[in-house]
C-alpha cells in the first residue's frame, strides 16, 4: 500500500469524524486517513476554556462564518450560521451542552423508511459515547438532581459528561419555579420521555475543567500513538473522486485536497466516509458531482450521480426570547463585561480551574404546547393544524408529507416537547444582521437574566447549495426560517408562556420589579406582539442538520439506512446532515451516538 492510499478516508475531522475514524481505526489492520481544514487546538486555551467560547464565534480562525441571506420572515434580517473550523469540528466551539432526544424523535425516523434507527436501537449509544461522573451531594440538594438516574448513564465512554460547580440562585430557582407551573421532570432525560424543568450536563473534563470535545475524547494522546490513523489539519478537501463500476454504480476512489497551496490525491481502498457537516456535506457532494443535475450543469460539474434531494431538507432550532432586569441583590454574566473582572476569573481560573470560566451553567425544560394562559387543549392544537397544514400545500420534495404527519402526531403528543426554555443569566442582543458577537454584546447598562425559547421541531425547510465550483467559496446557507406558518404560531405562543414563568416564585423574586427589558418594553401577552417578537428576535440554536436526509430515494432521501450515499457503492455520509428529522434539544449528543452507530455499519459491511 502507498503512502498516499488507505482504506478509509473520513472527510472531516469534526465531531463525527473523529468518532468514527477512532473505531474504524481500533482495527489495527485498517488504516485509517481525517481530512480536517481547521487547526488542531489541543493545547489552545481558547478553546479549552469553556467560559471563553463565546470569544470564537466569529474568529476564522475557529468558525467558517456562514451567513444566510435576509430571512423574509424574520424580518428581513440576515442570521449567521456558526460552524466550528478546527479538530473537533463545532464541538471545539460550542457550549459543552448534553441534552438527550425523546425515544419518539427516533421512532419517527424508522418510520420515515429506516430500520434499525428507532429509539430503543439508537438507546445503546447515548450510552457509549460517554462516561457520566455523578454531581456531588452539594450539588444534587442545590439544583434538585433527584431525577438524574447514574445507572441509565454511560460508565466507560470516551467523553466526559458532568455537572459543574458553577450554579447559582437562578439555576436553583429554575427547577422549582417549572414544579411550581406543574412541570416537574418525571425522569433522567437520558431514559427518553420527558417534559420538565432540568439543569443541563456538560462535556467537560472532571480532573481540571477544560473543555472536553470529540477531538479531546476521540483524538486522545493514546489514540494518537495509533500507527494506522494518520490525521491531517489545516488540509481542505476540493472534491471527492468518483469512478463508475460495471454496473453503473459510482465508486468512490479517493478525495482531492489542497494544503499549503499544494494539491494531492489521496486514495481509499474501501470507502470514503463524508463527516463535513449539514453544510459542507452537501456541498462536497455536488462539488464531486453528485446533487440535482440541472445544478450542477449549470456550475459546469460533470454529472456523476443525479440526485437533487443533496441539499435540499435544511432544519434547524430557530429560537427567540427576552431579557429582564434582574434584582439589585443579584448578579449576572453582564458583569463579566468589565476587563477587570475577565481578567480576575481568567486568573482564578488558570490558578484553581475553578470560577465562572469552568462551564456554562445552563437550566432548561422541555415544554408541550402552551400560550398566555397555559397548556393548550388538543381541540386547540387541532385547529391549529387545520388552518396551518391541513388547508396548504407546501411539501417541496416528497418525503416532507410524510414528515409533516410526524410532526402533526408529536405535536398532538401530550408527552412530546413542541419548545425548549433555556436560561441564561446576561442580556442577549438580536440585529439586522445578526451574528454570535452581537448576540454576547451588551446593549443596556445593568445585569440582565434572559430566557430562550427553541422550536423543537420545526416545519420550516430550507437549502444549502453552491453557488460556485470554487472548493473555497461558501454555499448558499438558507434556513428559510418561520416559511411555514405553523413555526411562528408555536414560537409566538411558547413566547406568551414568558410571562407566567417570570411572575412565578421563585424566579420572580429574583428579577426587578418594574424592571428594564429587552427589547424595551416587550410584552408578549397579546399573540401579535408576540409574533412581532419572535421575528425580531429571531436566531438559530445553530444545530444545522437534515441535508442528506437518510429516508428512501423516492421520497427525498440522499443516504439509506446504513448511509450510504445514494447511486454509490462506497461512499457515506455520518453526520447531523443525514437526521431526516431534526431531533428535540441541542443536537451535540444525538450526533455523538448517530456517529458511534454509523461506525458500527460501517465495520459490520468489512468484516474480513
């Protein structure tokens, strides 16, 4: 064998892909090859830092900054679509959160023409990914951990997931405040089924609190010593290279990249395993030719496999939300505003690994569908579908009927999570053009506490296409955010339920009375102004997922049931591109087990 030729190719060191290179590459038989165009930050404190990841956002050196076009239901405004550009992919710049899907998220995809992808085959590996270390007993009594069952966890995964020691009055507020409201969690997250009030664990490293992230956990100082995994940074891929077989199939042979300004080939001997993300995923497949012909002739791209649904599918967590002024007596994360005070914690920090830099203590709850009043009734819900889904028609690829009628049954479910609360104590700032810098920047003097609300599953699809056979121009990013109505009716309605948690203890006594907002005077309460706010206020949770769908050709799918790429014999795709529906939740642990279960496919298709 070469030097230059391996038997896999994994294309793109990010969260997957380094997932899944670490298993192939446990076969030391197998040689294994990461293409990554970021760098690799081991040892960069930056990125293992978690409280300064908010200083990433927007750096090129760590995030591809993709920027969608004006959203013409967000008002025009343009949203950014972070993406991390480093080893360990977004997760070497995101916020460390692990937050588990229902089992009914993946129920839909078998239902959707997957088997072996329902909750109870996905289960095993929530669990293999990580190891869970259990919060102290100080910690449990604080935040109300009474549901958090360590038997349901993982014990011997590569990734760390804990719970911090950072947590204050609003953490602990948050839990009671949603029992008070009838919403206490029933159950670990972990195990499934949940509606309720939670705090969230973090991937982070127990021993000194740095960041733990797939290339930490995957790409370990042990794994490293691995002769036959060879992984190249601040290398970026052009095209994959396809051949045909005898009976017309495409194969794939290797993968182009260019280094240093200098092109090389590279060779896979058994497959080439696509691991770029909901963005670039796609976008490697039409640059290799592979995508929607008329596309791809029209950029000049020899057509290799004629497949438009490559691209096509785009979901992602819009959410919006207010900030309140909180009480004379408190402090929030505005405070760290001050460089004194940034200088004094990162101090505190690099001498204790203790203090406001070792984790983002974030608190959360999985919602039914509510509005100013409370919970609504299934009749209401009903019309809802009636007047929204029921009388339009706006399926743009076959499969998103059959979508939709998932969608309809989970939001009928009284035991499914239509949004998700997420507080944050700092004020949280939307622009025309908004991005991950403006929405940490302060606009308003004094300490703020906001609360976000994510759309769970959301109706709304939009596209990722090039706009160019140039490798380093970016695609087209379009979430086509709030397009369909039924996202703005539940978004606007989850916003109205703002206000019965902030006038409920014992959140309510930590907030000012009278206090600013932001935006300066919002109220909810009336569905218009609402509406009016959940446009404004607009931003992704960026959680990109959906554009190599993996659902049957005919209705839409790019990849099947063992991600292989439609009309190859070799070629995969293993990341958030191929959930056919965006799972409830930040989607970092659901990529972690889809990663873990596509390496699984994988060895079992080469067993020699």
């Amino acid at each position: 064998m070469s030097v230059l030729e391996y038997d896999y190719i994994v294309v793109g060191g990010g969260l997957a892909g380094l997932v899944v290179a670490n298993r192939l590459s446990e076969d030391p038989q197998k040689k294994v090859l990461v293409i990554e165009a970021g760098a690799d930050h081991k040892d960069n404190p930056r990125v293992n830092t978690p409280g300064l990841m908010t200083t990433l956002y927007g750096d090129p050196e760590y995030d591809w900054q993709f920027m969608s076009p004006p959203q013409p239901h967000a008002n025009n405004r343009q949203i950014a679509c972070p993406r991390g550009r480093a080893l360990g992919g977004s997760s070497a710049i995101n916020f460390s959160a692990i937050f588990y899907p229902s089992k009914g998220n993946f129920n839909a995809w078998a239902s959707l023409g997957n088997p072996g992808w329902n909750g109870e085959d996905i289960a095993p590996y929530f669990q293999k990914y990580h190891t869970f270390h259990p919060p102290s007993e100080a910690v449990t009594k604080q935040l109300s951990l009474d549901y958090v069952d360590a038997s349901a966890q993982g014990r011997d995964g590569p990734l760390p997931v804990i719970f911090g020691d950072g947590y204050g009055p609003f953490n602990e507020a948050w839990v009671e405040t949603f029992r008070e409201l009838g919403y206490h969690l029933p159950s670990d997250p972990i195990k499934g089924e949940k509606l309720g009030a939670f705090t969230v664990p973090l991937s982070i490293n127990p021993e000194n609190n740095t960041r733990a992230y797939s290339a930490s956990a995957y790409y370990s100082e042990e794994t490293r010593k691995r002769p036959n995994l060879t992984v190249l940074t601040q290398t970026a891929a052009e095209k994959i290279i396809l051949g045909k077989d005898a009976d017309g199939s495409a194969v794939a042979t290797g993968v182009q990249v260019i280094s240093n300004d200098e092109r090389k080939t590279y060779l896979a001997r058994k497959e080439v395993i696509l691991a770029a993300g909901a963005v670039q995923s796609p976008q490697l497949l039409e640059l290799s030719g592979i995508g929607g012909k008329e596309l791809l002739t029209k950029h000049g791209i020899p057509v290799i496999v004629d497949l438009p649904s490559v691209g096509e599918n785009f979901q992602d967590h819009p959410f919006a939300g207010i900030s309140w002024e909180i009480a004379d007596d408190q402090a929030s994360g505005d405070i760290l505003r001050d460089p004194s005070l940034v200088e004094a914690v990162l101090k505190l920090y690099q001498e204790t690994n203790g203090g406001p830099m070792n984790g983002t203590p974030i608190s959360a709850s999985y919602m039914p569908m509510v509005d100013i009043n409370g919970e609504l009734s299934r009749e209401s819900i009903e019309k809802l579908l009636v007047e929204h889904l029921d009388n339009v028609d706006y399926p743009t690829f076959p499969g998103q009927k059959l979508q939709y009628e998932v969608l309809r049954k989970q939001l009928l479910d009284p035991k499914e999570s239509s949004g998700e609360y997420m507080s944050l104590p700092l004020q949280l700032n939307m622009g025309k053009k908004t991005d991950m810098p403006l929405l940490f920047s302060k606009i308003s003097e004094g300490n703020y506490y906001s609360i976000i609300i994510m759309i769970n599953h959301p109706f709304s699809r939009g596209v990722v296409h090039i706009e160019s056979k140039d490798p380093k121009a970016h695609p087209v990013v379009d979430p086509r955010y709030l397009s369909h109505p039924l996202d703005l009716e539940i978004l606007a309605r989850h916003t109205q339920y703002l206000e019965k948690i902030i006038s409920t203890a014992p959140l309510c006594n930590l907030l000012k009375k009278g206090g600013r907002r932001i935006p300066a005077g919002a109220d909810p309460t009336s569905l218009d102004a609402a509406k009016e706010i959940a446009r404004e206020r607009l931003f992704t949770a960026f959680h990109p997922s959906g554009t190599c769908a993996m659902m049957p050709r005919d209705i839409g799918g790019v990849v099947s049931e063992k991600l292989v790429v439609y009309g190859t014999k070799n070629l995969r795709v293993v990341d958030a591109s191929i959930f056919p529906i965006e799972p409830l939740g930040n989607i970092q642990a659901s990529v972690y087990a889809v990663a873990e279960k596509a390496a699984d496919l994988i060895k079992a298709d080469w067993v020699s």
